[in-house]
C-alpha cells in the first residue's frame, strides 16, 4: 500500500496493492493493521455506505457539524472526480480544496479526515461509490457547503454540462455563512 500525502493536511491518496492477471484481479481494500502502519493512524469504521449515481451527477459538499465523520472512499464501478474541501477555521488551508479521479481502473482510495466538506462528480456513465466512517450518519447534524462557492473556486471537469443535485445540494451554503 502506498500513501501520498495532499495539499490539505492529513488528507491522504492511498494506493492498495492490486495482484491481477488474465483472470481478474484482487486487492485488499482495508486492513487494519497495514492502514494503522502505513498512515499512523488507528481509526474504528462503524458505518459502510455505498451510492450509485449517474454521469454527471454531483454530490455534495456534505460534512456533519456535530460529530464529524472521518472518510474512507473509493469507488467500485466507474469513475469520479473526488474533492475535499478544508472547512477549518483555525487550519492553514482553510478555504483550500484538493481534487482527484478515482475510479475502478486506478483503486485508489481517498481517507478524508473528521471536519473537512466532501463530494464527487461522476465521470463515467454511472458510478458506485463506497466509504467506510468513524461516525454514525446524523441527519440532524448534516450541513452542505455550496459545490460552486466562488470563495473556494472548485475547478470541476464539467466542460460544458450542468451538474445533476439533489435540491439540498443547491441550497449549499457558501463559505463565508457556514
């Protein structure tokens, strides 16, 4: 397993060991042990979530005010384009945001640590998004960052399409009111 670290402090890119061959492949998509050696980090998983979307379809930027959830994620089938905005106030790069594809072809894994804004754009026809969290989901406590703040400036691949959002999604707030 490989770990680079991102822009955004303790946001890590993690590459599992992928084993294939005329067959398939396998991997190992979490280990405890191999996680808490190669990132130093020991975290408990209490929830698993997984979402189907479409192209184009754009989720987020969710984050829990009460209770933050730390994420583990990646996607099973497809493609997205994954982002993570650092909402912290006292955090040298509040206000910044880090971006990368993950999809079915590359496994990579994004761990996005507890108080950091999350959401993804599919890339591919449609896409199967997992993540593991440190965190039961509390809908009572569920806050949404606006994904096209200009304050934050994400440069999301869309070319000339018109992201699909849920109407909580549009109803994101920007920066400056969460």
């Amino acid at each position: 397993m490989r770990v680079t670290p991102t822009a955004i402090a303790h946001v890590l890119l993690i590459e599992p060991r992928v084993f294939g061959d005329a067959r398939g492949f396998f991997l190992e998509s979490y280990n405890e042990q191999v996680f808490a050696d190669v990132t130093g980090l020991q975290l408990h998983f209490v929830q698993d979530n997984h979402s189907r979307s479409q192209r184009h379809v754009l989720r987020g930027m969710h984050f829990q005010a009460e209770r933050p959830q730390g994420k583990l994620v990646r996607v099973v089938a497809g493609a997205v384009f994954d982002v993570v905005v650092d909402i912290r106030r006292d955090s040298p790069t509040y206000s910044k945001w880090v971006g990368v594809e993950l999809s079915v072809d590359n496994q990579r894994q994004l761990w996005i640590p507890p108080g950091l804004a999350h959401g993804f754009l599919v890339l591919s026809e449609s896409a199967d998004f997992l993540y593991k969290t440190t965190e039961y989901y509390n809908p009572a406590s569920e806050r949404c960052l606006a994904w096209n703040d200009p304050l934050v400036a994400i440069d999301w691949p869309l070319g000339a399409s018109q992201p699909l959002v849920s109407d909580k999604d549009a109803k994101g707030l920007g920066l400056d009111q969460l």
